[in-house]
C-alpha cells in the first residue's frame, strides 16, 4: 500500500505518457510477470537443495524479488509491443517499487530461519540470532536500509532533465548490482562460483547495459 501510494502521488506530480486504461494493462502485465518469475526463478534457487517436483511448484514459498523484478519487465515489454507502445513507461514504478520491497523486508527479518533470506554467520557486534544459536548477517536489514537510499537518490535524479526510462534502468542496475554482492553473505548452493540469483543479476545487468543505448526524449 505504500509504494502504491508513491506511486499515485508521483503520477499525479509528473504526469503520465500513458492513458489510463492502457497504464492499467501494463500494471496487470507487471503483476502477472512478477508473479511467474518470481516462481520461476525462485524454484531454480531451491533446487540444489530439495530438487524440483509438482509438489515444490505447488508448495508456499519458493519466490525471489529477483525474479518478480525481472518477470515483470520481461512481462511490460511483451505487453508494450502487443500494445503498440514505444516510449519507455517505467519509471514511475522505481520508487514505488522500492520503498515496497524495503516494507517486506521488515517482513523477511521478522520471519527469521523460516524466510530464507538470513545471512552467513558473523562475529559483528549487530549479528542477529534467528533462533539456531548461530549469529547471522542481518541482510534483510541491509538491504532495507540500501532500498530507502536507492528510493532518496532515484527521487533527487527524477528532478533533474533526464530521458524516459533512465530512472527507471537506474533502480533496475542499482538494485541487481546490490543484489549480486549482497548474496556473497547468503548461504545458497553454488553454480560456478555464483548462486542462481547472482547468475539472474549478471543477466539482467546485461540486458539494462543493451537497453540503456536506446533514445528517448528529454523530460524535465
């Protein structure tokens, strides 16, 4: 509700290149987008470790933002071409979406061992034990903390001239960038060096690197 509300709020500031009806079609295909690759990749992630099953597709659990965050894009994408839309539309949800993830991580702490999103051991004064006895790096807090940073300087960049989209690809790299170093301090099963959401941000920086040379027209 609450980056929902950002969202209104900053819609109603700015503006918007879509009508209504179409910008509800791409919030359905974002949700719908989301909803799958977080999934999706989520049961990649899990895997190694309990193998891959009709009954882990069906079980609760098994989703990552990572993957919520890339489906979705995937999903506005194919719903732009069907649609026939060609400017970049993005960037209203980059704070929004921020400040959401930064509430459910309040969530993922609180859930402690039973949320999987704990961190590696640690002898730091503010390790968090989560109920094994065992000092962990609270991630949860970190990223809380990086995710209300991203949404303060995403919100000083949308002030200044930029091109449609640029905040938008700015959350994206900002956010699989912090995802991939801050995974070196989760206990994930390894593919190459890297677990599978590390493997999932080098894909998606890629694709921001590739989409970030298109043109789009300057907006105040």
């Amino acid at each position: 509700m609450g980056g929902y509300a950002v969202y209104k709020w900053q819609r109603a500031r700015s503006g918007d290149l879509l009508t209504d009806d179409r910008r509800w079609l791409i919030i359905a295909a974002t949700a719908i987008g989301a909803l799958v690759g977080s999934r999706v990749l989520g049961l990649a992630e899990q895997a190694p470790r309990v193998g891959l099953s009709w009954a882990a597709v069906f079980a609760p659990g098994g989703k990552t933002i990572v993957g919520g965050l890339l489906g979705g894009w995937i999903a506005v994408e194919i719903a732009k071409k069907l649609l026939g839309i060609r400017s970049r539309t993005g960037d209203l949800f980059a704070v929004p979406i921020c400040l959401g993830v930064a509430i459910g991580r309040i969530g993922c702490f609180l859930a402690g061992l039973a949320d999987d999103t704990y961190g590696t051991p640690t002898r730091m004064p503010w390790g968090v034990d989560f109920g094994d006895g065992i000092p962990r790096h609270p991630t949860q807090l970190y990223e809380l903390c990086f995710l209300l940073l991203l949404a303060g300087g995403l919100m000083l960049a949308s002030r200044r001239p930029h091109r449609n989209g640029t905040i938008f690809r700015y959350f994206v790299a900002a956010y699989l960038a912090w995802r991939f170093v801050i995974d070196f301090l989760k206990p994930q099963p390894l593919l190459y060096g890297l677990d599978i959401i590390q493997w999932a941000c080098l894909a998606g920086l890629a694709a921001v690197a590739i989409g970030m040379r298109g043109t789009e027209p300057e907006v105040a």
